[in-house]
C-alpha cells in the first residue's frame, strides 16, 4: 500500500479551492497568464499552416490545446486547486469568443488568421509560387489529388487548398481533358533527365508539358525543371 508523506482530507474545501502557497492576487497572473499563452497558441497554429488543423477551425484547436491540460490536471492531481482552473477556463473561453468576434468584424483579420483559398493547379499546371508559400509538398499535394481518382494533372482545371485545409478541384469534361503530368509514384519513378522516346513530356516539378526529341535534355521554361517523364492521357470518369 503507498504511502503519502502527508495525509489527504478528502473534500478538504480549502485545498480543493486555493492553495496556501501562493496569494489571492496570484489569479491576476493566471488571467495574464492564459492571454499570452492563447495568442502563442494562435500564432504557432498560423505559422505551422493548415495542414495541423485539418477538420477544425483554428479556434476550435486552440480551445482544446488551452483547455486539455487545465481540464486533465485538474481531475486527479490533489495539489491542483480549482479557483486557478475556473480562472483559466473562463479567460480562455473569453479569448476564444474575441478572436471568433475580431473575424466576423475585420475580415482582413481572419483572412490573415485562418486564411484564404489558394490556388495551386491552374489549366493542368502547378502554381509552383502558391505551393512553396503553402509550405506543402508536391507529395502532399498529388496525395490529396489521388483521393479525388486523379490520374495526372491534365485531368484538373482548377485546384485550391481551402482555408480549411481541405483540396477543392474542379475538372476538365472527360473529353477536354488534356495530357499532362502522371501523379501515380510508380509513374513518377521514371522521371527522365534524358528522354529515352521522342513525344510529348510533363515536366516532374510543375506538369508543363513540353514535346521532347529522341535523347533530348530541356530545361522548363516554367520552374527550370530538369526531371521528364512521358505525359498521361486517361480521361477521369466522373
């Protein structure tokens, strides 16, 4: 059986509610506490991109990371009292409400905030500028296309990353698709610097295609991509 150094009063109120090392105006410091930590909170969330919070809202994240640990500590450590945690939950709550508030009422706040929708494939080609700012990888990016039964990139007419994180894609007809860029990896693994067959080739880093000769070597006009492979032609069925 354990043995506590000091003997627990169960529902010792005194215990429950304050500590006796710290004073009453320690809760002053809780409050200023909780509003540096949730701005921190907010502003590694907008740096780390939307990837991280994928399927929630910026402030329905930072809700749960400000709120677990108060909440969690609180429920079986017996030297937590819970004035500090009331404290904590009703200035977190609080800041939340602001920053819902501070978007509806500027919306260049939340554009900067959550963010916008940026376009990353336009006519079948990748917005190389847009990808990098995103911080995604062209990986990321064909792997959320590849859900969407994409085969290549002259398959999409336009894709944006939401605010959200979510890919919006909007498609060619099945007959206006063009050829373009493979996003299959096995495919992908046959990048060429040479090309071995003379034809149409998608550049590996941002789709444009580009007709090659025989042993040729070509430099993309668009992003000085070096990497060739042979174009897709599938059509996506709807």
């Amino acid at each position: 059986m354990l043995l506590l150094a000091e003997p627990i009063t169960p529902f010792d109120w005194q215990r429950l509610l304050w500590t006796a090392d710290a004073p009453p105006t320690f809760l002053l410091e809780v409050v200023f506490r909780c509003v540096v930590t949730y701005v921190l909170m907010l502003a590694a969330l907008r740096v780390t991109g939307r990837r991280g919070v994928r399927q929630l809202s910026i402030f329905e994240l930072s809700i749960i990371l400000g709120l677990g640990s108060a909440a969690g500590d609180t429920m079986f450590y017996h030297d937590t009292p819970l004035l500090p945690v009331v404290i904590v939950f009703a200035v977190v709550s609080a800041m939340y409400w602001l920053f819902n508030r501070l978007t509806e009422w500027f919306p260049r706040f939340s554009d900067w905030l959550e963010g916008t929708p940026v376009l990353l494939v336009e006519e079948g080609r990748i917005n190389m500028k847009n990808l990098d700012n995103l911080n995604l990888t062209q990986k990321e990016l064909f792997g959320e296309l590849r859900q969407q039964q994409v085969e290549h990139l002259g398959q999409v007419r336009r894709a944006y990353m939401e605010a959200t994180g979510n890919l919006s894609a909007y498609f060619f007809a099945p007959d206006e698709a063009r050829p373009g860029l493979p996003i299959w990896p096995e495919l992908l693994a046959k990048s060429q610097h040479r090309v071995e067959v003379a034809g149409p080739h998608a550049c590996c880093k941002c789709g444009e295609v580009k007709e090659l000769a025989r042993g040729q070597t070509a430099s993309c006009a668009v992003c000085e991509g070096k990497e060739w492979v042979l174009v897709c032609t599938a059509k996506r069925e709807a």
